[in-house]
C-alpha cells in the first residue's frame, strides 16, 4: 500500500484558516469530488478542477500538492466520518437490535448527506483499479462488517437473537443497507429512504428475534 504525505500549509502557523482560505479549498474539494464521480480518477485533468472551482493552478498545488493529493484528502475524509459512527457505534448501550439500527442509519445518513462524494466513491472502487492511486478501502470495508457481525454475535449471546450464522446474518443486514443507498444514487426511480430503510430492517432483526411465545409455551 502506497502512504502518501500531504503536505499542509500555513501562512501563519498557529493561526486558524481565515473563511476565505477555507472556501478556495472547499470549491476545490466539491470540484473535484464532481469531476472524479461523473469521469473517473484518469480522464479528470488539473486544469478542469481549477476551472470548474474557479481558482489557479497554484491554489491547487498550495492546498494539496497535485491531483493525487486532492483524491487521497476526499477519500480519508469521507472514511474519517463513517470511522466517528463507527467509533461511537462500538461504545454505545442498548440492546445489539437497537445499535444495529443504530449505526445503519446513521451509515445512511452519511452517505446521503454527502451523495456526490459517495457517487465518486462508488466509481472509484467499482472502476479500473489501475487508473486511480491505490486506496486501503478494505480496513474501512472490513471494519464495517466486524462490527456488525459483533453485535449480531452480542445478540445470540444474550438470547436476543435466535442461535443462527452469524455471517449470515451480518451479510442480510449489510445487503439491506447496500440496497437502500445504492438506490440514492440513481438520478430517477423510487428510493426506500430512511423510513423504508428503517421498515426493513425492522423486518429483518424481527426474523432473527428469538420467538419468545414459543419458548413460553414450552
């Protein structure tokens, strides 16, 4: 795996970006998540970042180096943000039915609050590999799965969750949320949205339940 230094600079160190600073690199941010989602990483050249943001070449070069600096920065900080749910997800209380709700919602929200970067994400990954910088996409992937596998694994633990596989059922759940944001990202169609998202995982936590009048009558 290739481990790429962004350098960043500082007019004065110590001091906060002023807004205006913080807006140049924004533009160039929502440029390029645009440009590498609708083209590609390869086919996106400096000049159409720059044009499209509205600024020089330079302002690019300042901020993130070269193209390969900007792509890297839209990557770790789209995965930075799922890592805080993630974070979070692994400290929280509840029953393993409510954090598992939980945390593919707000996987969703995440993903829908930021769907051009999502878009970009989805081309990047599912696109030619060799035409992009390498990305570990696959600790970000795999952290996702294990902790809903844990949880699932907590849930059969205390009888919440009837005795079943549990990557299985990791996979089910996964399946559904993967569902739900791929739909976001077509441009026409129906969507399940939050509140469909949220019947059908009820749904599906409801088959994993264990039968609770059955072991009563027993």
């Amino acid at each position: 795996m290739t481990t790429i230094h962004i350098e960043k600079h500082s007019a004065n160190p110590g001091t906060a970006p002023s807004e205006e600073t913080q807006n140049v690199r924004q533009r160039l941010l929502k440029s390029a998540i645009k440009l590498f989602g609708e083209k590609g990483y390869a086919a996106t050249s400096v000049n159409e970042i720059v044009s499209a943001a509205g600024v020089t070449k330079p302002n690019l070069y300042y901020y993130f180096t070269n193209k390969e600096g900007i792509y890297i920065t839209i990557l770790s900080e789209a995965l930075t943000g799922y890592d805080e749910i993630f974070n979070r997800a692994s400290q929280a209380q509840g029953s393993a039915r409510q954090r598992l709700m939980e945390i593919c919602i707000e996987v969703y929200q995440q993903f829908v609050r930021n769907i051009d970067t999502s878009r970009m994400i989805y081309s990047v990954y599912f696109g030619p590999h060799q035409s992009a910088p390498p990305f570990d996409f696959e600790t970000f992937r795999m952290r996702h799965i294990q902790l809903l596998h844990d949880l699932i694994l907590y849930g059969i633990s205390i009888k919440e969750f009837r005795a079943g596989d549990p990557h299985i059922m990791t996979l089910a759940v996964l399946g559904q949320c993967h569902t739900a944001m791929e739909l976001e990202l077509c441009h026409s169609g129906p969507t399940l949205g939050q509140e469909g998202l949220t019947k059908v995982l009820e749904l599906l936590f409801e088959s994993f339940a264990i039968n609770r009048t059955a072991i009563t009558e027993e």
